[in-house]
C-alpha cells in the first residue's frame, strides 16, 4: 500500500495564494512503482486534483444539502467586536473550524452536513462564549444573530443551555421542515413518506396508496403548481422518473432511515433551481458514536377488518388483503477489534436499513357474458336480451332471420370457431336476473418490495468530511391486472412487472481556509423495468396467436 511518508506530501499548502494542489512529483513517482500496485490510487489522484482545481474557479452553485451558521459577535454595548476567534465543531465527529469575526463582528461557517454543532468564542478581555446543540438542517441559514459577550475573565464561561425560537432572517424562501421526530409521530397509510405532505399547507393529495415508491405517484402537490414541476431529491441528487416526473420515483426509502425532509415551497434561491413548482429533498440517517438501532414488524389482514355493507347484502366474502412489513436500521462508529482504528469514534460511522413489504391484494370484480355451449355450437335460440327478449340473429348474406335462430355448421367458420373457445364457459348465473353477466373474476395481486439502504461518514482529517450513501430497491406487481399488463381481465395473461432500481451518491468537503472551502457531490440514480408472463408455458397455451388463421370468412370478389 502507500506509506504514511507518501501520503504525507500529497498535499502542498501554498499559504500566499491559499490554495492547496496535488504533488505531482509524488503521483509520478507512485505511478512508476508499477501499475499492478497504484495504477487505481493514481487515477483517484488525478480525479481529486481536479476537483481541488475546481475549487479555486469562478463558484457555480448546484443542489445541494449542506447547511450554514452565521452571527455577529458584539460587546454589551452592542458594538462589534472584530479578531474575536470563533471555534464550530461538530457535534459528532468532534471536527472543528475556526474562523476570525471580520472588521463587523461577522462570522460564518458554511458547507456543514446536516447535524448538531457548537459554537466556541474566545477574546481577551470577555468571558468565554459557549453555545451548544445548533441543529443545522438541509439547505438551511442558521442565523445565531447578534451575540453579547460579558466583560470578565477569559477562564469563565458563558454557557447557552436553552434557544429562542429561531426566525430565518437569512433567507426569504419558504421552506417546511419536517424532523425525524415528526416522522416517527405521523401516521401514515402504507409507510410512504411522501404521506407526510399531506400534513402540510398548500399541499393537495388526493391518491392513497399501500406503499412507497413507483406505484405511489402523484402530480405536482404544492400549491396547485403544474405537473412534472415537483422536484424530489435524495441526498441532494435528483430522485425522480426522468420520464414522467411527478412524487414518487423507482427509488423510495424507508421511513425509519429518514433523518429529515425539507420541502421548499415557493420563493427559494436560485441555487436550487431545476423545478418552479416546489422541491422536496430527503435526507438519510447517519451513524452516531453510540450504537443505535429498531426492529419493527407491522400486519395487517382481512380478518381484522369489517366487510363492506353491500358484501354482506350480496353473502359476498371479505376481499383478501395481506400486508407484512418487517425491518430494521443499526447504526453506529465503525471499529476494528484488537485494533486502535477509530478508537476516539470520530472518524467513520455507518448506518444500515433493511425494510422488506409483501402486499396481497384483491382486484375488483369483473363481469362478463360469455359465449354459451349452444351459442358455440351456432344455436342462438336460447340468447335474450335482459329483459328476456330472443335476439333475433340475421344471415349477414341475405339480411333475413334465420329460422329459429339456428347458424348452420357448415356456415360457422373454422376461425370463428377456433377464437370462440379461447373464451371460458359460463359459471354464474345474475342473482338480480336481469341476465347482465354469465361469469365472474376476481383476482389476487402480489406486490412485493424491498429496500436496502447503507450510508457511510468518515473523515479523512481535520479539513476533509465525507460521506457515501448507497441504496437499492426492488418492487413487483404480479398477476392478472398487473402494470403494464396487456389484457387478462378473465386470466388468460397473468404477468410479472418488475422495477429493479439502484442509486449513490458521495459528497466530499474540504476546508483550504476559513473563507476558502470547496464541497463536491457526485450521484446517480437509475431503474430498469422489466414485464413478463407469470407461466410462459400456460401463455403461449392460452394465446396461440401464431397458429390462429387469418379471418376472411367471406370472397372479396
């Protein structure tokens, strides 16, 4: 592997242009020790340099789901204090930031992943200045205002225990938050977290569905906007079918590995851009230094469940329904035994998810009039209307009724004949008798689902925070009806859809200095659809589509 000595001169701090770039003596001399050894680590070389050449550019703003914290620093009289030295560190990791308060008493922090911070400041003179617990969420401007220091000894503290409401005077956006406590308290029908707008104002959905993801779609919720306006985000990266963009995509995670959901309504920053109709992004869980984690199991079945009025009136039984959904989440530092590696717990962390759906559900009942034993055998005599009228049949010939409403054989034609038996015989009789169906369907569809969720943080130094969040999803719809089925409504095409989806997405940032500080985000999101008989032996029986003649039953001459 490389050496500690290597790794150390990768990097090369240039103080008078405040910009950091790669050895490239050392990459070259790592690239000559052999391509069977370095040849992959050269490449990822190159890659960073290129991103760190990046940061020095003009900036270009894209999505993204760091956070900020900002505040003046002022004397009890309320004049600014400039030099103060203002410490961030993150709550987690335990990495820190400094940054000096401008000739104003100014100071920010910027590109902070999602999570508790504390704010240390320090000037002679004052007591020293301690605020704890500042949860900073996705995209959000914390704003600390305007903070008074006391006049005595640097070795006394001024702790914040307690925070005033926050009023987001940063920003003009209107943006709703929903944390993971609200997540966990909101009841939500089939475990879709996109349920959770329907809590919230200007948003209108109408459609329920029994689970997350592609088959839970809805046109653009927030304030009447137009549809495929809505934009969703997973972790700053766009989570949506590129096709018909609306709520739900092929990728839906579980709702027990959501740490937040912002959904920015109207008015927000151009750094957002993409959609006018609203944007909504959902953040995942990351691991903390304790190790934490749920198991959950929830079921539901007909027997549990009242029949419907009519059922009842009709002596028909409860349609089926089965929903099983168990799961789990772990989380927590990542160690290696018997060894020093993350001994501090504050350089890599992991959290887990596993979440598996099996839905059984009952189609509504179909109704049809199927060609009768006599009616396949060209005798009509016995076929009414519902009032129990004989329909006249006519020879398409002459125009004339045909006696007793008999069809010679020899005037049935061998492709009529062949495609009437594709149809099942009569198995019912219209209980009402008004005779308006001889048979009856009713199918069963499976749905299964499952997602797998794995989000890695780690940081690489005091300057350098990542994380690498990788999802997987699976979800079906089997059976007669099912999506993109073609037909079948009497079971002769029972079909298998699928959706096989996958994303990931890596975020990188480094600080160069306190006013110089580059983030980079890299993610894709894809799904593959896929339709297929159920049996394809039983298919190709019921539908010999191939083999059935052409149908000219009659001389065009």
């Amino acid at each position: 592997g490389i050496t500690e000595e290597v790794l150390r001169h990768l990097v090369i701090r240039d103080e008078r242009k405040g910009a950091a770039a790669l050895n490239d003596a050392v990459i070259d001399s790592i690239a000559a020790a052999g391509p069977h050894r370095f040849s992959p680590v050269v490449y990822w070389l190159k890659f960073m340099k290129l991103l760190w050449l990046a940061a020095l550019c003009a900036p270009l703003y894209a999505q993204t789901v760091t956070g900020q914290i900002s505040g003046t620093v002022a004397d009890p009289a309320g004049a600014s204090i400039s030099g103060a030295k203002v410490r961030l560190t993150h709550d987690l990791s335990g990495q820190r930031r400094e940054f000096a308060s401008d000739q104003d008493g100014n100071f920010l922090f910027t590109n902070l992943i999602p999570g508790d911070y504390s704010v240390h400041i320090e000037i002679p003179g004052f007591k020293t200045y301690d605020q704890r617990a500042i949860t900073v969420a996705s995209e959000e401007r914390v704003a600390l205002h305007t903070i008074k220091m006391t006049i005595g000894d640097v070795t006394s503290t001024v702790e914040v225990v307690a925070e005033a409401a926050r009023v987001s005077t940063e920003s003009s956006d209107r943006t709703i938050v929903i944390n993971q406590q609200t997540i966990e308290d909101t009841p939500v029908a089939g475990r879709d977290y996109l349920g959770i707008l329907r809590s919230l104002p200007g948003v209108q959905m109408t459609d329920t569905a029994d689970m997350p993801g592609w088959f839970n779609q809805q046109n653009n919720p927030v304030n009447g906007g137009q549809s495929g306006q809505f934009l969703v985000t997973l972790d700053g990266v766009a989570s949506q079918d590129s096709g018909a963009p609306r709520t739900g995509g092929y990728i839906a995670p579980s709702m027990d590995a959501i740490a937040e959901v912002k959904v920015m309504v109207s008015n927000y920053n151009a750094e957002s851009g993409a959609r006018a109709g609203g944007q909504m992004n959902v953040t995942i869980k990351n691991g903390t230094k304790q190790y934490h984690g749920s198991a959950y199991y929830f079921w539901r079945h007909e027997m549990l469940s009242a029949n419907e009025f009519f059922n009842n009136m009709r002596n028909l039984a409860k349609p089926r329904y089965r929903y099983q959904n168990p799961g789990f989440t772990l989380g927590g530092p990542v160690l290696i035994p018997w060894t020093g590696f993350n001994k501090s717990r504050t350089k890599l962390f992991f959290f887990f998810s596993e979440d598996f759906l099996h839905t059984v559900t009952t189609g509504g009942v179909s109704s049809f009039n199927m060609p009768s034993a006599l009616e396949r055998a060209g005798d009509f005599s016995q076929t009414v209307t519902s009032t129990g009228v004989r329909i006249p049949i006519k020879d398409p010939l002459t125009a004339q009724p045909l006696p007793d409403n008999l069809l010679p054989a020899s005037r049935i034609s061998p492709a009529g004949f062949a495609m009437m038996n594709l149809f099942p015989l009569p198995e019912v009789v219209d209980a009402t008798g008004r005779r308006q169906f001889n048979t009856q369907y009713q199918f069963n569809r499976d749905r299964p689902r499952e997602d797998r969720i794995l989000r890695l943080d780690f940081n690489l130094g005091p300057r350098t925070t990542s994380f690498v969040r990788l999802i997987q999803n699976y979800q079906a719809d089997r059976g007669v009806g099912s999506t993109l089925n073609g037909g079948g409504a009497w079971g002769q095409f029972s079909s298998d859809y699928a959706i096989q989806s996958a994303g990931a997405v890596y975020t990188a940032i480094h600080t160069f200095r306190s006013n110089l500080i580059n983030e980079s985000t890299i993610g894709v999101n894809r799904g593959r659809q896929s339709t297929a008989p159920s049996d394809p032996e039983k298919f190709r029986a019921v539908n010999p589509t191939a083999s059935t003649p052409i149908i000219s039953p009659y001389p065009t001459e």
